[in-house]
C-alpha cells in the first residue's frame, strides 16, 4: 500500500529550507513545520511545501521535501497585498 502524499502550505518556510539570510521572518510555525515534515520523510512519507516565491526554482528538493513557489511575497500593492495575490 502507498503511503499518502502530504502537502504543507507555508509562505516563509523557504527562508528555512533555502539557508535565505536576506529575509529574516520565518519563525517558531515555520521551525515546527519542518521538523515535522523532516520526520515524515525519515518515515517514508512524500512531503510537498507550496511555498512563497522567493526567486527559487520550481520544484528545488531539499532532503526529500519538495518545495513550490505559489506568487512572490513582495506583489500588488503594499496595503491591498493582503486580499491580492494572498487570498487570490
């Protein structure tokens, strides 16, 4: 039996995972997600993050998690940013 595809949804959990010292807001959910999903891949578990675009390539595996930018974090306009691309 095939063990079930997990996917997690987290903007800034790039940050982490791409070592990105220019951003510095990721923090403890970001820390616990990937703990988490580091375990689940010891575990035999395929991980997916849907992540924030950070200019990272589509698809960059780091230790078995696969990670896919949704939109880049700095579009639309500053105030509106919230409901456009966010909750597009």
């Amino acid at each position: 039996m095939q063990k079930p595809k997990i996917c997690f949804v987290s903007e800034n959990v790039y940050l982490l995972i791409g070592r990105d010292v220019t951003h510095n807001f990721a923090g403890g959910a970001e820390i616990q997600q990937l703990m988490l999903a580091n375990e689940l891949t010891r575990r035999g578990y395929p991980v997916v993050f849907v992540t924030g675009d950070f200019g990272q390539k589509s698809g960059k595996e780091w230790r078995g998690i696969r990670c896919i930018p949704a939109y880049n974090i700095s579009s639309g306009f500053p105030v509106l940013r919230f409901f456009y691309p966010k909750l597009y």
